[in-house]
C-alpha cells in the first residue's frame, strides 16, 4: 500500500444533500437563487449542477427535513412581486439538523486528524465498545 493513501492532507469532500440543509438551516428563508449561489455558481472546486441541486431539494423535502413554501410577504404583495418559493427548515427537525452537524464535525475532525489522534480516537472507541459488552 502506498503512504498517499494514508496520509494526513485532506481533500475537499463532495456536497451532500445535508449541505444544502445545514445551509437552509444557517440562513433561515432561504430562496432558489440563494441556493444557486452558494452550490451551483460559486467558483470553487466544490460545484454541483443545477439539477443535482433541484435533485437533493426534493430528496429533503420527502425527508420532512426541508420545507417548501411562499413567503408571506411576498404573497400579500403578489401585484408588485412575483411570487417564488422558499426553503425552511421546521422547528421540528431542528434536533436532526443539529445531529447532522455533529456527525459531520466528527467526520471532518477524523478526515484531518494526525496519526497520533487517530491512534487515541481507536483507543476509546475500543474502550467504549468493551464498556458496551
């Protein structure tokens, strides 16, 4: 096995559909253009197309974890405005939302950790596991 596979330097990681939901969640209203800004048109290496996007929006709505709606204000106003949808995430599903970023700050730490912490995390999950039993 080579040593690159196993080396401390981290690749950007790809965008998932709980990307656009934690930044849904971060934003609060969140409109499409909002949306194809920060996942589709920005110039980083880290881009997903429109349709993916339109893709994992629809995946999140069927979740519950993302709902899809009309702001109000907009809609009392529909002569002067047109009327787009919004994304919000539910009181309800703020406690997944908050599972989810703490599953992904673990991945992110275990992506960028030093073999030593590596080394310490497999200790205690051992330790864990033996407690378990």
């Amino acid at each position: 096995m080579s040593e690159k596979r196993f080396s401390s330097v981290t690749r950007p990681q790809g965008i998932s559909k709980y990307d656009v939901a934690l930044f849904i969640e971060k934003k609060g209203k969140t409109r499409w253009k909002d949306l194809i800004k920060e996942f589709v048109e920005n110039k980083s290496r880290n881009h997903i197309s429109r349709q993916k996007l339109s893709d994992y929006l629809k995946e999140l709505c069927n979740e519950g974890l993302v709902d899809k709606t009309i702001d109000k204000t907009a809609l009392m106003l529909r002569q002067v405005w047109r009327v787009y949808p919004i994304y919000i995430v539910p009181e309800s599903r703020k406690k997944r939302i908050e599972e989810i970023k703490k599953r992904k700050r673990i991945y992110e730490f275990v992506d960028s950790a030093s073999p030593e912490e590596i080394r310490t995390l497999d200790e205690e999950i051992r330790k864990v596991e033996e407690e378990k039993e």
